[in-house]
C-alpha cells in the first residue's frame, strides 16, 4: 500500500517522488511506502492551511463542535478498521488498539467539541481609575503537530483536535514508522466535512519533513511528543525564532510499593504499568521500588504473574505482549538487557528475544524483570521504552522520594499505598507532573498533561491545552 499526504483535502503524492519503507513489525516485512517529504511539501501543506485560516478561526463554535464530534463518531464508526491498521503498523495486541487506542482517539475529538463551548477569557476591573481590562484568546494561525509512534493515532488527535477546535490550521507529522492511521484520519476528516486545509498531514522523516515543520518561519506553534534528544533539538531550532512550544518529552518513572497497599489490586496493575504496549507506554513504571517487609514475597508474584503473559502475533485474540515496533528498537532494548551484569543487576525473569511460530521474523522480546543493585545504574537512569523493569527494595518514606527524585525524568510517578499522611507528603515532594495513587493511567482529559525535568516543557489536556493553542491579548479601556 502507497500512502500519500493529505493537504487541501487532497491525497497527493511527494513533489519529488521520494518514498520510505512501511514495515509490519509483526511479521518483519515491507507491507507499504510513505512519503519522505521534502521542504516543499511542507510549505504546500502550509499555503493551505494559511488559505483557510481566516475563514476556519471565524466559524462558530458550534459549527467547529459539530465537526469534531463528527470526526469522533467517525472514528468510532470505522474502529474495527482503525485498529487493525494500527495493529499492522505499530506490533501492539489488536485488543488493545480496539479497546484503548482507537476508542481515546474518537474521546480526544469529542472531548475538545465539548471543551472549546465551555472555554472562555478573564475580565479584570481596574478599581479606582475607571478601568476595564478584558483578555482575548486568539487562535494562534498555522501550528505544527509531531507525534511519536507509541500511541499513534491516540497522541496525533491528541494534539489536533484542541488545535482545530480553537481555530487554527495544522501542518502535521505522524511518525514515520506509524504512519497509517493519520492517513486514515485524513479520509475521515473529508467525510466529516471538515473544510479542505484545516488540516494538512505530511509524512516523512523527522529530521527532513519535521524539521522543515519546525524551520517554517510562519509556523508559530509547534506542539511536540517524542523522545527528549529530539526534544532539545526541537527547541534549539525554535527558540531563536520565538516560537510557542509543547515538548512532551521520555521518563523513567518511578512505582512505589509499600507494604500497606492493596496487595491483589497493586500486583495485577504493576504487570500492566510495566509491560502494557510492550512497555513502549511514555508512563510506563519501568522503576519499581518495594518496601523491603514485602520485596521477597512482592518478586516471587510478580515473577509468577509475568511468566503467565502470553508474548505472540499481535493479531491473536489471547496475546499480552506484541511485536516491539522495529527492528532497531527491538536492538536497542536488547542492548541494556545485554549490560545487566556490567551494571550490578541480574536477570530475574525473561531477556530474550521470542520467536513466534508463524511470525518468525516479528520483533518479539520476553517481558523482562532485572533486579538491581542501586539506582545510579544506566538500567535505571536510562529510558529503555520496552517490556524491561527494574526492581530494588527501599526501607523509609524518605528514601523512597531520594530514589524517586534521583533521575533527569519527571514525567509520571505510581505510588500504592493506603496512608493518607504519606500519601499527601510524598506527592508534594516527588518531582512528576501527574502522579497516579492507588491506580495507574486512569484518565480524565481535563486534566493537566505533562512532565517536568528532562520530561518537558508545558502541559497538554483540558483548557490546558486550549491555552496552549491561542494566544492571550489584554485589552485595557479608561473610561
Ligand atoms: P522521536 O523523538 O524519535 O520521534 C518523534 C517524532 O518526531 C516523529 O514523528 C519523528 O519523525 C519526529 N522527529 C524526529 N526528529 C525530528 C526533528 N529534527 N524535527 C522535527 N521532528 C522530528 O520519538 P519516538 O521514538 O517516535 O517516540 C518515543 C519517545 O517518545 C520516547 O522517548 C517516549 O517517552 C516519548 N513519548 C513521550 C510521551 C509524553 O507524553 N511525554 C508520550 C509518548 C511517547
């Protein structure tokens, strides 16, 4: 299959003609090409999106409203579809594209046809002097969204959706290696009647296409998922250019057990903090730090547990773990596994790398358990971004925040415990932007998204988000 972009509310191909491979991780082999667009392309896509803009940031909400619920229940409408090609594309279990992916990425459009009618501005009265001072939110213009290949579909409409409900054009870059559902969303978005240009979807690499998102010097916004090296490259290109900006960066979060916590509810849950989407999850708990009363009984269940995950082709019904997403992420998760020893730690469950009858050639990798010796090895300093954790007791509260703390990341942070004293100290003093008690990835799209420290910069979520995408102007009348 040879996909192309989508700009105008046309599917047309790459000015140059330049195609990139599309690998099916599951079975290891070339099933499609995709664009590698060039500058061209993207200032195409921008002359678009800059045509429509006066008209688009003047319809009324409704009219926008309407749309993105349209878009929802298209997507909705076509989930079966949606869902195996996310499955095709990216390795992860068709269960979970069918019952997370796809169904969050239909909430995301119909969370922000809701929030942009409820959105509003601040007026402040100048006591005294006879002053009225009043804010508007002006849509930005033309924004640029790149997502990362985790969550496809899930974290694109994640970041176009705020963008189009509040009135601006988007230029758009899936990852190159999960290209197939924004494609899709093209298709969707004309048959909703979203007005041709209010978004434009170009595919390519990320250092030629989303670079040359980034360097348009008429895109003011950029809102970014991805890795944290990208990240900082991202903002040392934006910076000078004065452009707003979203990074949503790695982590390497911390899941901290004490012995007082549900104890069923805690193991079944750190499997999936662990090891959901191979483990590929932005918010995975790749850490996990037990209480020292219970670490022996703690790593004997979870040890059985995991052993009870069931790694295959992801289009099977009763498989847990999938394909990693490529070749070179496979590699690259097996290379810290592959350091264990050096860094202090021991392989207490898994490390290899499976071969699945039928899909030999598929990206398969055992859920993997390392216990370590101290937190400053790479196994818990780095972001591995795979079926990978580590284990490691604590004894105190205190020690439990140094551990936490002690990390470039501060994206997310579990904590299971039933102390409420605890509780309140340690969530004011771990360094995350979203800390998860008693649960983990339990979502209400209102709230503040985002990490702090090497995890990024600013908030996605809620009216968050919708800040994010318009820009403040105070108007201040004497009277
Ligand atoms: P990545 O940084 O390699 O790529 C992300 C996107 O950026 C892709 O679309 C890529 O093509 C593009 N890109 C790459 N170089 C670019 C450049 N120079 N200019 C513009 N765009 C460029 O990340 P990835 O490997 O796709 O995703 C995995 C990473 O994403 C992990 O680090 C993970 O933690 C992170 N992530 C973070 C969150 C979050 O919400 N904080 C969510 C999901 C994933």
């Amino acid at each position: 299959m040879i996909i192309k972009n989508y700009i105008n509310g046309s599917f047309l191909e790459p000015t140059l003609g330049n195609y990139i491979d599309n690998y099916n991780p599951s079975i290891g082999e070339i099933y499609g090409q995709i664009p590698n667009s060039t500058q061209e392309d993207v200032a195409q896509a921008y002359q678009a999106a800059k045509a429509t803009f006066p008209s688009w940031s003047n319809t009324t909400l409704e009219e926008r409203s309407a749309i993105l619920s349209k878009i929802a229940q298209l997507i909705t409408k076509k989930l079966e579809v949606l869902a195996e090609a996310e499955t095709k594309d990216n390795g992860k279990p068709l269960s979970l594209a069918k019952t997370i992916d796809i169904p969050r990425a239909s909430a995301n459009f119909q969370f922000f046809a809701n929030a942009i009618t409820q959105f509003s501005s601040e007026a402040h009265e100048t006591v005294g002097v006879n002053a009225m001072n009043f804010t508007l939110r002006h849509p930005i213009g033309v924004v640029g969204c790149i997502s990362p290949w985790n969550l496809p579909l899930y974290l694109f409409t994640w970041k176009i959706a705020p963008a189009i409900a509040a009135g601006n054009c988007v230029v758009a870059k899936p990852s190159e290696v999960t290209p197939m559902t924004a494609y899709l969303l093209g298709e969707i978005c004309n048959e909703a009647g979203l007005p041709k240009g209010v978004l434009n979807i170009v595919h390519g690499l990320g250092n030629t296409t989303g670079q040359a998102i980034v360097e348009h010097p008429n895109i003011k916004a950029i809102s970014f998922t991805g890795g944290t090296k990208t990240g900082a490259h991202i903002a040392r290109t934006a910076a000078p250019m004065f452009k707003k900006l979203s990074l949503e960066l790695g982590g390497k979060n911390p899941n901290i057990i004490f012995a007082d916590c549900d104890y069923e509810l805690m193991l079944e849950t750190t499997v999936k903090s662990s090891f959901a989407n191979q483990g590929q999850i932005c918010l995975c708990g790749s850490r996990i730090f037990i209480e020292k009363t219970i670490y022996e009984q703690f790593k004997k269940d979870f040890i059985q547990k995991v052993s009870q995950l069931k790694v295959g082709n992801p289009f099977d019904a009763d498989t847990n773990i999938g394909a990693l997403v490529s070749k070179s992420h496979l590699e690259k998760v097996k290379s810290y596994i592959d350091i264990t020893e050096e860094e202090g730690g021991t392989i207490l469950f898994g490390g290899k790398k499976v071969t699945v009858e039928g899909s030999e050639e598929g990206y398969y990798l055992e859920p993997t358990i390392i216990e370590v010796q101290n937190n400053s090895c790479k196994l818990n300093q780095e972001e591995i971004f795979g079926p990978v954790v580590t284990i490691m007791p604590f004894e105190t509260e205190e020690e439990a925040i140094a551990l936490a703390n002690d990390v470039s990341y501060g994206l997310s942070a579990t904590l299971w415990t039933n102390n409420l004293n605890r509780t309140m100290k340690m969530t004011k003093q771990i360094h995350a932007g979203i800390i998860w008690v008693n649960t983990w990835l339990l979502r209400d799209l209102r709230t503040p998204f985002g990490g702090v420290k090497a995890s990024g910069v600013g908030r996605e979520g809620g009216f968050e988000a919708l800040r994010f995408f318009t820009e403040p102007k105070n108007v201040c009348i004497k009277y």
